[in-house]
C-alpha cells in the first residue's frame, strides 16, 4: 500500500484528516452508520468540529455524507484509512515486542507516529516483526494491499461453559482496563475457560491458563475468544 491517495488530492493530507478517516473506518467496521454526533464522541470534539471535518473530507472526495444516511468512505478515504491503521497497529507491536513497551501504553505512542512514519519504515517494521497479521491486543493489521482480516470468533461474555476457549482479540484500548487485563495474565492467546456465570450480567469464574480468575460481566464484553483446537 502506497500513499497515491496523496497525489489524488489537491492538497496532501494533515494528520487531522488522517485520524478522522481512521476513526470512521473503525465506527463502519462496527456495522453501524456513522453519525456527526457518534464521530464527535468517538474523536472527543465537539460536534460542530466533526461536521467541519466532515464537509472538508467530502471536498476530498474521501467521504460521501448525505442526511440521515451518516459518513461513509470512499474508496479513496478507506485506502488511507487502512494505511494509517497499517501504521498504527505495526508501531503498536513494534514498540511492545521491540522496545518492550507495556501494552496499555503503545496505542497513544503510535497515535503520535502513525501519520509519520515513511514507507520504507513501515517496510523494515514489518520484515523484523516478520510480517504480523495482529498487534498486541489482536487486533488485525492490514495487508500492504490495503486488506484486513474479519477476526473470528464471540465474546467471553457469551461463551460456553467448561468449553475450553482461546483469546484472540481484546477490544479496549483503554489503559487501566488493559493494565488490569495484563494483571490476570488475559492476553491474545491465552488458553481460558469460562466455569460460572452469574445471572442479571453478574461476574464470571475463568481459568486463565489453568489459574481460576474472577472477572466482571463488562470486562467479558471486551474479550473475544475461539474454541480451542
């Protein structure tokens, strides 16, 4: 995947631009249609700065907007989109497998970095990291092409009881939530299985790599997990 979307706009593109494209493609992966008011919210401005952006997307050709219909991509806007995101979750792994960086920390550094790094970078990024498909929280990292893994899987929310499960993805970016994660050993990967469940959204008994754990309803809702081979 190269920047060509460059070349297609009149103007290169500012990382505003870039962290907006990147924050639909996330709120359109979620199957929903992407309100001004949901991009505000997720993005933490104020509305009024979501549809300035918006308006200033479409003029790109990145975006259609049409009411009551929300935000959509173009495919333009989603080549950017899975470019940065291809930026981001490579310095995410790299800055935790490399350098050793806490997991609940490296999503605000590649925040930083992501609208920086060039191709040749994200090239030597991948090679030493031996050309990944998920980044430390599982999440998928997009092809050079510009494609991205459906991950598999239902959350442990809803899982079986006594079946044993993996966890493949953990669906927070939030650090305290994964410093607490980090804390019961619940990292993609990990062998868990789910003993009891307690009614009305009630905590959850796991075993997490045979240890018995207990672990909030709301904490279940952002793990995902496989049956176990």
């Amino acid at each position: 995947m190269t920047k060509n979307y460059v070349h297609a706009t009149e103007n290169p593109l500012t990382p505003a631009h870039e962290d907006y494209l990147k924050a639909i493609y996330l709120l359109e992966s979620n199957g929903e249609p992407v309100s001004n008011s949901a991009l505000a919210q997720h993005m933490g401005f104020a509305p009024a700065s979501a549809t300035n952006m918006v308006k200033k997307l479409a003029d790109l050709h990145l975006v259609t907007h049409e009411p009551y219909r929300g935000v959509e991509l173009t495919p333009l806007g989603r080549q950017v989109a899975l470019e940065i995101l291809r930026h981001h979750r490579l310095i995410e792994l790299f800055l935790h497998e490399t350098l050793a960086m806490p997991w609940d920390r490296v999503h605000a550094e590649a925040d930083k970095l992501e609208h920086f790094i060039s191709e040749a970078m994200e090239d030597a990024m991948a090679a030493v990291l031996g050309n990944p498909t998920v980044d430390p929280h599982g999440d998928p990292i997009p092809s050079k092409e510009g494609h991205i893994d459906k991950t598999p899987g239902f959350l442990l929310a809803s899982a079986p009881i006594g079946e044993p499960l993996r966890l493949i993805r953990v669906l927070t970016q939030d650090p305290d939530r994964l410093c607490y994660l980090g804390s019961l050993g619940l990292y993609p990967d990990t062998p868990i299985v789910l003993r009891e469940r307690a009614p009305f959204q009630g905590p959850l008994l796991v075993e997490v790599d045979n240890t018995p754990r207990a672990l909030a309803y709301e904490m279940a809702e952002h793990l995902q997990v496989v049956q176990k081979e």
